[in-house]
C-alpha cells in the first residue's frame, strides 16, 4: 500500500516526494524554539543535526513502506512550504495510522496545515486505507492541536507528552 500522496493536489497546494533538494528549504524550521520537543525529536541537537534527523526519518519512511512525508508546494507561487503525510506509528504497541503536518514558520497562520491534513485525510478514507485514522500531537502545541479538532478529530487519550486525535471513517462520511 502506498500511503504517499504524490502528484495529489489541493485548491492551494500541491504534494510531492520530499527531495535532497528540500533540505536547505526545511533547515530554518529548527530555528524556532521547541520544534524538536513539538515534533518528538531528541532533544539539544544542533540546527542542522536536527534537520538531518528529520531528512534520515523521511528516507526511513521511504524505504520500509511506512506512508511518509510529502513537500507541500504552493500551487500560485511554486514555494516549498512545509510537509504533510499519511505516516505509519506505533502507539502504546499498535499500528496507527496519523496525519502528520509541518509547516514553514513564514507561513503559519495561512490555513496551510488544515488544508493538508484535510486533503491527507480524505485521501486516506477515500482510498480505505484504515478505518480509524489519528493525528498525534505535544501537549503544548496548541496550535495543530487546533489543526487536528478542525480536521474533524476529537481526543482520544494522551500518551506521555501527546495528545491522540482520532476519528473513524463512519465519522468522515457523515462530514
């Protein structure tokens, strides 16, 4: 099952395969404060031992079928704005599968990430993925915590310093 959403598009965005090319456009993300703890990194890495971090996660991903990140393009303007995905996780020793969303700080507050998780999401019911989808995020990151209730999710339980969104398929059809 390919979980990735290449070629799949959005009103705004266009997905893609993350490339080595993407690399010096993601680095500035680990510029703002509490990205690693945000994002389950560990934790007093450098900037680029970060960003490194996140590119061997992504080629991971890649490599073992466990669905994965895509870059996220602005359609009007070609820019590299973030990335979103259907990734494959273990929560309290289940597979799940989760709606991951990352966004460039330059363009946070611009919708970006409801529009991805929204088109990962449908993407995910529409082709009968799984019947039961999640998005996992830090108890203190408010932010896609509110990207994940309009999203259509609702908490599921907290797992150490995460919160579990979760909604069904039953659920999305009635949306």
């Amino acid at each position: 099952m390919n979980l990735l959403l290449t070629d799949q598009e959005s009103n705004r965005l266009q997905f893609r395969r993350v490339k080595k090319d993407d690399y010096n456009l993601w680095l500035p993300l680990f510029k703002e404060k509490n990205v690693d703890k945000f994002l389950g990194m560990p934790t007093g890495l450098s900037q680029k031992e970060q960003c490194d971090f996140w590119f061997n996660k992504v080629w991971h991903r890649y490599e073992n079928n466990l669905g994965g990140m895509n870059a996220l393009i602005d359609k009007a303007t070609g820019h590299f704005i973030g990335q979103a995905g259907l990734l494959i996780q273990t929560v309290d020793h289940e597979k799940r599968l989760e709606v991951g969303y990352s966004i460039l700080p330059e363009f946070w507050g611009q919708g970006y990430a409801q529009e991805a998780a929204k088109t990962c999401r449908d993407f995910c019911f529409k082709n009968e993925f799984s019947n039961h989808l999640i998005s996992m995020m830090h108890v203190d990151n408010i932010a896609s915590e509110m990207v994940a209730i309009k999203n259509g999710m609702s908490l599921e339980k907290q797992v150490d310093e995460f919160k579990v969104f979760s909604m069904t398929r039953a659920e999305w059809l009635l949306l």
